[in-house]
C-alpha cells in the first residue's frame, strides 16, 4: 500500500507504521480483533514486542477494545487524547446505545501517554478533532502527507464522510475538525472505516465539507 504502512482491515481498520526502529499500532478494533492482529503480526515475521507504542484515535469500542490484551502481550505503552482517556481507563463509563451495552464487552486499559494537540509521536504528529468523541485525534506525517484519521474522516463508496451521526458526540463539532484537515496537505488518508484513499484526497475533503454546510451541519449553531 504505502511504505512503511500496514493495514489490518475489518470492522475498523488497524494500522501499524514503521519508521526507523519503532512500529507504531494504531487502533486495536472490537475485543475480538486482537487474535486477527496477532496472527497478522505473525504472518508477516514481525514480533508483537516490535510495537513501540499502541495508539488510539478515540475510546470508542470498535477501536479501542482490543487495546487491553494487547498492552499485556506487546508490553507497549498506551496513548490517547486526554479528554478520551477517562474513558479508556475505565474511570468514566462511556456513552453508549443500549444494544451496544448489552453485547459489546470492552476491557479498560490503562492510559500511559495521555495527548494533546500538537504532540508529537515519532514522526506522527497528533491534532485534536473532536465531535466523534470529545478526545477524538487524527495521526498526520506532515512529511510524507500521511493521514491516519480515525472516525475524524470516514470512506464510504469512494466518497469522504462521517461515521452515523447518532455515534457523534458533536456533530456540527465533527465537521469543523473536518474542516481544519482540509487545510493539510494529503496524499493518503488511512481511515478508521472503509478503503484507504490514495488520490484527490484534497478535492475529496473539499468535497465533503461543502456537502455538510449545504446540510447546515457545521455552522457552529
């Protein structure tokens, strides 16, 4: 796909990036995902103990329920926005639709590096968008143009969006996160949902940020 780049698909997808001695996992999928990382670390001759650090985009299940096993099994610290971790640690119970409660079963995992926007992870530098989740980042290499954006920026059927709305914390919040990274220079977005985006991904966003105005969602109303 991309150099350095591994994709992990599924529900959510899960990346890992390598640069230099560290492989960096990002998101870790449903509880049930970390069987299928494991063995796609093993399939591809790389030890789990390789990863350095384990980051999310946000607290939601489907990202971050894995995270717990595979903490225990990489020995790699945790990192995620400070406005999410209280989720993530267990110490607040998140927000969630009551099917979900019912059938999806998250461990806590502890938060060893908590975020803010600015920082920086490696080559990776880290921008709060909130509006998904109050803690929602995106992963951005200014170098190489690589965009890892989480639930920030979604594909669907070769188009730019959002995640369900009923899944946002913010909606008119999400679209103003949207709108900053249209102000980024991208060659790849690596989304949290559907195919990654390898081409006219500046005129993708411009896109979706006019459709969402002319819906009179981001207006800061």
């Amino acid at each position: 796909m991309v150099d350095g780049v591994g994709r992990i698909p599924g529900f959510v997808n899960s990346y890992t990036y390598r640069e230099g001695d560290e492989t960096l996992l990002i998101d870790t999928g449903f509880s049930r995902k970390a069987g299928p990382i494991v063995r796609a670390f093993r399939n591809a001759g790389v030890p789990l103990v390789s990863v350095g650090k384990v980051l999310l985009t946000h607290h939601h299940p489907d990202h971050m329920g894995g995270a717990a096993y595979l903490l225990e099994a990489s020995g790699a610290p945790l990192a995620c926005h400070a406005d999410d971790a209280p989720f993530v640690n267990g110490q607040i119970t998140p927000p969630m639709p009551l099917l979900m409660r019912l059938f999806v079963r998250t461990r806590a995992a502890p938060v060893a590096i908590p975020l803010k926007d600015g920082d920086r992870l490696g080559p990776l530098q880290v921008l709060h968008t909130p509006g998904h989740t109050p803690g929602e980042v995106v992963f951005y290499h200014p170098t190489r143009k690589i965009l890892f954006s989480g639930d920030a920026v979604v594909e669907r059927k070769g188009r730019l969006t959002l995640p369900a709305p009923n899944f946002a914390a913010n909606l008119d919040q999400a679209v103003q996160s949207v709108a900053r990274l249209r102000e980024l220079e991208v060659e790849v977005l690596l989304p949290g949902h559907g195919a990654p985006v390898t081409k006219n991904v500046s005129s993708l966003l411009q896109d979706f940020v006019q459709r969402a105005s002319a819906r009179g969602i981001g207006g800061g109303r």
